[in-house]
C-alpha cells in the first residue's frame, strides 16, 4: 500500500508538467545564475576560507529541499483540505499512515532530485562533489533535514485556515529564515548566527556545508540536534492539530 502511494503521489505530480518542470529547472537556473556572478571568485574569508561557489551549491542544495518538503507540502496540504480531498481519503480504508508516508516520501524524492541537478551545475563550475568519506554527512544532513522540514510542513498546514493564505503563510515563516541563516549570503554577525542556529535553516545549510568542505570527514552532530528537535516539535503540533476537513468557521 506505501509502495501504491508513493507511485500515486509521482503520478500526480507528473501529470501536472508545467509544475514538474519549473519546480526542477528553477533552483538549476538560480545555480546557473550564481555561477555566471560568482564563478570567478576564490576562496575568501567571507565565505569562510570555500570559494563562493562552494558555499552556494549547498545552501542552494539546502533551499531546494525546503520548498520541496516544506513549502510545497504545506501549500498542497491546504488545497487537498480546501477542495475536500482528505475529507475524503479519510474516508477510504487507507491508513492515515500510510497516506502521509506516502506524501512524504515523495517530496522526499523530488528534493533529492534537485540537490543531484544543483550539484551537477556546480561541478560544471569547477565545485568538486564530496569525498567518500563526507558521503554518510551528505546522506545523513539530507534525510534528517527532509524529515525535519516535512514535519514542519505539516505542522504550518494545521495551522492554515484557507488555502488562499497558504503561500503568505508559508513564505512568512520562510522568508526572514532563509535571509538571517545567510542562504544568499554569509552572516558575520555573532549575535545573528547564535540565533539562527536555535532555529532549523542555518543548521541545515551549515550541515550540507560540512558535507560539501574538503577535510576531516566528521558529522555535525549539533546541527543534526537542532534539526532533529525541530523535526519532532513540528511532529508534535501536526499529530495535535492537523485537520482532514475544512471544519467550521474556517
């Protein structure tokens, strides 16, 4: 049945190509543009000692999956609940499990998809792809950062009232994160990073970072935590207070 879901979910996706197609070339074009504005510069203190190249494909790697399992979750979730499709998937036999593993997984695999396409631009720009030994960092900063965004994907689309709101909802809460965890830009200022590491996007660029940097090939288990208790805090509000219906007065 999981297996079913996850083949429901893709099939959905790609009959829907327009969607398909932009959700895959954008964050490659954003890559290519990087790389045409910054190819040229080294290694520098600013991006502390990579060149601007190795610093932007992961944090571009680490945008893609939040519109992937954060973004685009909780936007779809408010128009399936809107347009009466949970409603109705609750009232088929199909495990609630099962439905949301499913979902999961497939963003799952199309932020993956896009880390690969982000990451080939970039050795196409002369970033060189982790060593082997940064390989299980890569893999792990990956899936704990998709898992940990999906949760609070469907945490935020609990706490939508309308599908209307959803893309000023969602962007509210992403927008200011992305800029203060220096996604686009380094942050130099201590105050700035000390908070945006309590909070989950800096962690996760700084986890992909890692994976990304030549050396001595250890985990970030610190920016693994963050994540992690992120992850299960927005586990504990979309078990509490996600809704299949519209409900009234929304």
């Amino acid at each position: 049945m999981t297996w079913h879901q996850i083949r429901y979910e893709q099939l959905s996706f790609w009959r829907n190509p327009q969607s398909a197609f932009f959700t895959f070339v954008f964050p490659v074009v954003v890559m290519a543009v990087f790389g045409g504005l910054f190819g040229g510069i080294g290694p520098t203190e600013f991006y502390y000692g990579r060149s601007a190249l190795q610093y932007y494909v992961p944090t571009i790697a680490a945008l893609s999956v939040l519109g992937a399992c954060y973004s685009q979750l909780a936007i779809v979730l408010a128009m399936r609940r809107q347009s009466g499709v949970l409603k109705r998937v609750r009232a088929t036999p199909l495990p609630a499990s099962v439905y949301f593993v499913g979902l999961l997984a497939h963003c799952v695999l199309v932020s993956l998809v896009d880390v690969l396409l982000i990451t080939a631009v970039g050795t196409l720009y002369g970033v060189p792809l982790p060593t082997p030994g940064h390989w299980p960092a890569l893999a792990a900063g990956l899936l704990l950062g998709a898992a940990a965004f999906c949760a609070l994907g469907v945490a935020v689309a609990a706490l939508i009232r309308n599908a209307e709101a959803a893309p000023a909802v969602v962007q509210l809460v992403l927008f200011p994160l992305v800029f203060v965890s220096g996604t686009y830009m380094p942050i130099h200022s201590p105050l700035l990073n000390t908070l945006a590491s309590a909070l989950p996007v800096k962690p996760f660029n700084d986890a992909l970072l890692h994976a990304f940097t030549p050396g001595h090939a250890s985990l970030p288990w610190g920016d693994y935590g963050v994540l992690a208790a992120w992850g299960a805090a927005g586990a504990v509000v979309a078990v509490r207070r996600f809704r299949w219906d519209q409900g009234r007065g929304d």
